[in-house]
C-alpha cells in the first residue's frame, strides 16, 4: 500500500492509511470481477462473481463513510499488494478457462481483504471508533462468506470438472 | 504468480503451477523477514518472527519433496501477488516504528499463505494425492498457528502500545 510514506507519524495516521489502501484495493477489485464474470464457465461461479460485484461495491460505499467521519478528503493511495494479486487474476481472465484457477485467484483476493479487514477492526477498536468498528465488520462478514462460498463450489464441483475436463 | 502461461493446459499443469508459485513465495518471505526481526521493538515479536523464520524453512523444505515427487527440475516461477505483499512489508522495515504495521504486513503474508496452501490442498485431493495434501496440511496448520499468535500479540498488547506511544 505504500504504508509509510513520511506522513505516517502516529497510529491514528497509520489507521487512515490503512483504509485508504483497502479503499484503493476495493476499487481495483470492482474492475477485476467483471472480466472474472466474463471469462468463467460456471453460471453459479459467475452469478457469484456478480454477486461479489454489487457487495464489493457496497463495501466500498460504507469506506467512503468512513473516511469521511475521519477526514475532509481522502488521499489516494495505492497498495502493490493488490496490484499483484490482481495482476495474476487478470492473467487468469485474459488467458485461461480453467475455472478452479479463478476461485483459486478470488480467494486469494478474499483472503488479502480478510486480513486487511480483521488489522482493520482491532485498530478501530483501539482508538475507541466502536462505530467504525461495527461497519467494517459488515464487510469483513461478507469476506467470510463469500471464500466459503468459493470454497464450497471449487470442491463440489469447479475442480472435478477441470480436472476431467483436462484430464 | 503468473498463472497462466501457455503451458498451463491441464489441471495438474495448474497444480505445479501454484506449488512453484507458493514455493517462490516462501523463498522471498524467508528474505523479508530478517528485516522484520531487525525492525521490531517488541521481543515477543522478535521471537514470533524468528520462529516463523524457522518455519518457513522447514515449508520450503516440504515443497521441495513435493516438487521432487512431480518433476525432474522444478522451474522457477514469479508471482507478482507475494512481491506486492512483501514491497509493502519491506517498505514498513525500512521506515517505520510502529510494531502495529509490522505485525499487520505480517498477517497479509499469512493470509496469502492460507489462501494458496487451502486451495492446493483441495487442487492435491482431487488430483488423488492425498500424500502430497497431508504434507501441505502441515503448513497451513502452521499458518493459522502463526496469524493466530499474530493476532494474539495485536490486541493483547501492541496495538495499545502503538496508540500510546504515538498520541
């Protein structure tokens, strides 16, 4: 995310920073998921993926939120961590059908989102924001649940199908 | 990581594939984290990230019988996802104090870990290598071991630590 620039003095200062990068990640993923939606075979996988659209850009609206109770105008920042998570996803999208890679490249955008999330809540908490707490915990919920859903279709039946396919 | 080059053709290419990228993956995290240990103020993370030092080595180690078990001559892959993660981790090693953005660089890791080990556990299970799944297993124990104590370290003390140093 490009953490620390020499601005980042204080932990209110690296808290902000911190929802800036995921505010840029969530950005990056909404342009993401539509060539995934493009690209995959599976109509669950791709109702999935549309699903994970419309709450990515949800998620990205209670950000917004955020940090507009924290301050005036949001700086932008980028986050090279998922610049590259992305950047294998689109190889994904722009060559392959293998939809086992695809939930394989979402759930690792889930995970990095989970993680970022969960620093997330416990620095809310930190500072006394309860408040901002309780939003970013909404989508770290949804994090959850949408890898287990991921998870749930790339063992019932995503990677059977590439394997036999490829077999 | 590169997923998907032209040799990707089969499910078990795909398979190889992500074993070589998580095993360059491990490579660079064991150079990140002697930064990570230099940088903390903390012992107790001292000691965390010493440990997983350790750990990480014993993972390569674990790829490596897997990748002889697959290949002649495993061929080195990038994976821009882990260089990403780790810039930032580098960048919060090379600049900051605050043992809070240490610990939460350490846990992207950790997660993108978990996402990799999970799916090429379920990739090893449907491919029929139930050898070489209860060898990954090991690791991804180990892997939510560590975000676990991670996690443990941010809200029993650090954080606070963080938020009253800096106020």
């Amino acid at each position: 995310m490009g953490l620390f620039s020499k601005d980042i003095v204080t932990f209110d200062d690296l808290f902000l920073h911190q929802l800036q990068d995921v505010y840029y990640a969530e950005n990056q993923i909404t342009k993401a998921l539509p060539k995934m939606v493009d690209k995959t075979t599976v109509s669950a996988l791709k109702q999935g993926f549309e699903m994970h659209l419309r709450e990515a850009e949800g998620q990205i609206a209670r950000l917004k939120r955020i940090l507009d109770l924290l301050v005036e105008k949001a700086k932008a920042v980028t986050c090279p961590a998922i610049d590259g998570i992305i950047k294998e996803a689109n190889e994904i999208a722009d060559k392959v059908v293998l939809d086992a890679g695809l939930i394989a490249s979402a759930q690792a955008v889930e995970h990095y989102e989970i993680a970022r999330y969960g620093t997330l809540i416990a620095w809310a908490n930190q500072v006394g924001r309860t408040d901002i707490a309780a939003i970013l915990k909404e989508t770290l919920d949804e994090e959850y649940a949408t890898d287990d859903k991921l998870t749930a279709m790339a063992t019932s039946s995503v990677n059977a199908k590439a394997d036999a396919v490829t077999a």
